[in-house]
DNA sequence: GCGTGTGAAGAAATTCACAGCC
DNA sequence: GGCTGTGAATTTCTTCACACGC
C-alpha cells in the first residue's frame, strides 16, 4: 500500500514540522493519552471524537484534525476503538521505551520531583539525584541517594541518561545544562526561572511557577472594575463581552505553554 | 431555534480581550519583566530591543511588536529607559499590588510550593494552607499552619484569596476547584494531572509535568535513527550527528539567538 | 443516520522590512 | 547612523462544513 502521504507539493497551508505532526498537535498528543487511558479503566471500548474531545477538554474538530497527523486509525459512523487508539498515540509518542531522567538540584523542588509518581507512571524513571549541597550527598531521596553534582558525567555516560531536569538556582541552571548538553543530554526540562541557552538541536521545555502566577494576575486586574487599560491610552470601547459560549461552562485543559508561549 | 451558529461576527479581527494585548504577548511580559529586573539590577540605564530580545530569549522584532501593544515607551535611535519600562509592564500586569494566594494540597509539591520563594517575591502572599489529611493539620510548612480543607470557604473569604493553587490528587482537583470558584476565587493555578471545568471568567493555568516529559519524549525518539515516523513513512532528514559522544552538535547561537541574517 | 477525515476558510501569532524619528 | 514602531507578508494554528465510508 502505498500509503497516501500528505506529500503535497501543493504547499499552501502546511507547514509541519520535519515529516508532519506540529507542535501544537503533539503538545495535546499526552492530553489525550491520559483521557484514553481513563476511558480504557472505566471498560470503554470505543469513543467518538466529540467523547474524546470533551474529555480532553478540546474542541472535537480539533481533536479530529489531531489525529488525522498520525493515521486513520477511526472508523466513520462509528468512532475510535480506544485501546487501539491510545496504543498508536503512545507509540508515536514513544513511550514504548522507558527513558532515563536525572535530577540535579534536591532543594525544595527537586526533592518533590524526585518524588512525583507521575514521573515513574509513565516510563520515565529517575536515576540520579544530583546537588552541589555536601549536607545533602547520601541523604536518600526516593529511594536513591543524592550525589555530587561533579559526577554529572559521569552518571550521564555510565546511567544512559536521556531527560536532564534542571531545579536548582537560577545562577546554576545555564552551567548545569551546558553540562548536560556536553555530557550528550538533548532534552532538558527546566524549572529554574532563567533563560537558557542550548546548541541546536537540544529540546528545552521550561516550567516557571511565577510566569504562570503572573499571568494569572493579569487576567485578574483585568476583571476588576477599575482596570482601565494600562498607565494611558484612551483604550477602546471594547466591552468585557467574553462571549458566553451559552455552555456556561469553560473547559479548561492542559496546553501551553505557555503556553506558551 | 434552529442551531444555527452564533453570529460571531460581533468580533473585530483580533482575539485581543477588552483593551488589546493578545495572549501570546501576556505570556511573554513576565519573561521581558524579569529580564528588565536583571538589566536594572547590573545599573543599565537603557536597553535596545536587540538586547532586552537577548535576555529574553526572543525575536527583537517580536519583543518591539509585544511592547507596541502597551503604549510607546521607547526612543528612536536609543532604545528602552529600563526603570521606566520594568515600571509600565510591572504595572500593565498588574503587579503593582499584593495578590493573596491559598496552596490546596500539601503534598510533596505542595509543600515544595509552600516554600517557593518566586511565589513571595513578586508579590503573591502564600496566606494559608489546606490539606485534607488530618495528620497534617497545625504542622508547620512555611510559617503557616495547615488547615483542613474544610475550611476553604472560610479562609477564602477572611483573607481575601485571589488565587489558588491545585496541588492535591487528580482524583480531588475538580472538587476543590468548583469550591474555589463557588467561593469567589477566579484564578486557578492547577498541578494536578486532570482537566478542570470552570465556569465562562474563570482563569485556570496549568502545569503539568508528565506532560512535559512526554512532549520531550516525542522529540527525543525524533531524534532517534530508528525513528522512522509513525506507521509509515520515509523519515530520515536528520543530518544531525547522532553519533555517540563526540562534540556532534555544534553552537548555533541558540534556538533563541535573534540573528536576522 | 452517524461520525471520521479533510480541504478550505478563518484567526492568531510571528517575521519581514522599512518609514519615521532621534 | 541607529533604533523604534508598525503595516504587510508569512507562517502556524483553529474552526468550519461537508464528502465519504460505515
């Protein structure tokens, strides 16, 4: 079979990464996972879009254009078998091999993260634990013991180490990844609130708790009734009209990324 | 009724809210604000748009379309005055004042948060702590004792929360939000790994780490030789070394760098 | 009929490129 | 000369709406 690419030299609105599947679609593919996996333990075989989509909390046109990046794995009339499906979305995403995930920096956040359940529930298992605090090296942290940070090559080479998460200091972070990245390290999940900068080629994804806090507050003065639009500007006469959507409710799911920009 | 679309045609051509600034840019500001404290901090008076973008880890072009769309607070030929410029975005997020924040959930990350000195140091006040375990209740986490989560709507009320932050069990999030909100707060800062359903003005952002594990997952299996995309499909446009070690990867300014040619 | 898959339309975000001001 | 501010062009993302297979 040959199978019928979107190769289209037609290039009118594709863009699409290196062989398909944008960013905002793979952004989404986890959300979706996790409803599959919820519909799969409540014993649903199958599901429509517009059942997926709801508890993915997206839109059912989207969801559908989603998964038409990778394949058809739907059938018309009928919806999508949810086992199958939530194997092909967990195979694209390459889950199907466990990945190791080195820790460095065991301050208060660190040492949460070494300790979510989420992080082993998913075929990601934390190796190491790596800090440059002496007070902290032994001490056991999930199970495993925090080691020098000088050791960061070491147990990259020797643990086969793919993720590197980045909780230390933000006056650390930019020396540690470079580390990383030296080390052979080309996903990094950063938690420190700074900038970095990585060769090309390394994945970054950065969490940062007080851009999300700040954001929120923004969207908050902006329903208070004395906002009214920055320092000047006469502003438009643009009503607060968020347009009820009649549902009365407003599904908010994962995405960002902040988001996310 | 017929159902038929609602006449969205009440909208201009922008998603911009009341006074303007779209959504991508609100997420930026705080990573502008940050820079500018940084620049403010090392005494420099004033800044181009190609260094703050640096800082910032953007586009110049973009940095001068997202400051455009607060007022014109630069000077041709010279560039942003810092203070002033950290002033008006400080104020256009709405900084300028304290935001009183409730931690549901004190878990490992909870009280990883609890502890947050990013949270304090931008004017978010972490006033109480709820948790639903009793035997956490008057232990101490950040000088404040935890309170059953009973108590929510009390606290919420006496103490004026603005915003909440979710870090219990997927299992309880929904039910914790819908108190949130029916007690009055409208920004929600959710950990748990669930979609939450607000009602229509409710702002809930979310951080998710498996997920963000997951999206570094895609592109690491990408990145794989054997990687050949999905189901089918040729694949191979990877000119990247994968080899082993070696200094493969070469320093390309960044995926941030500005660089316009 | 139902519901997927998809071209086309629409909206949003980003980048270009240059006029205008210092 | 240098740099901002911004319309225009471009790219990316989302939504619409309907043909097609069940």
């Amino acid at each position: 079979m040959r199978g019928w690419r979107r190769d289209t030299l037609t290039a009118r609105t594709q863009a699409e990464s290196p062989r398909g599947i944008p960013e905002a679609t793979v952004a989404r593919l986890p959300l979706y996972l996790r409803a599959l996996t919820a519909l799969a333990e409540s014993a649903t075989p199958t599901c429509s879009s517009e059942d997926l989509a709801a508890a993915a909390g997206v839109n059912s046109a989207m969801l559908r254009k989603d998964l038409s990046h990778l394949g058809s794995y739907g059938t018309r009339g009928v919806g999508y078998d949810v086992e199958n499906l939530r194997y092909q979305i967990a195979h694209e995403i390459g889950l199907t091999q466990d990945r190791n995930v080195v820790v460095v920096g065991l301050g208060n956040l660190g040492q949460a993260l070494a300790n979510y359940a989420g992080f082993r529930s998913r075929g990601f298992r934390v190796v190491a634990l790596l800090d440059a605090d002496p007070r902290l090296f032994g001490t056991g942290v999930a199970g495993l013991g925090v080691r020098p940070v000088a050791e960061l090559e070491d147990v990259v080479a020797s643990l086969d180490v793919a993720i590197g998460v980045i909780a230390t200091p933000a006056s650390a972070a930019q020396d540690v990844a470079d580390r990383l990245v030296a080390a052979g390290v080309a996903s990094i999940l950063n938690f420190a609130p700074t900038v970095l900068v990585v060769p090309e080629g390394v994945e970054v994804r950065k969490v940062d708790l007080s851009i999300e806090l700040q954001i929120l507050a923004f969207h908050e003065q902006r329903r208070s009734p004395s906002y009214v639009g920055g320092a000047t500007g006469a502003g438009g006469h643009d009503h607060d009209v968020v347009g009820t959507d009649g549902h009365g409710r407003r599904v908010v799911a994962a995405g960002h990324g902040e988001e996310s920009r």
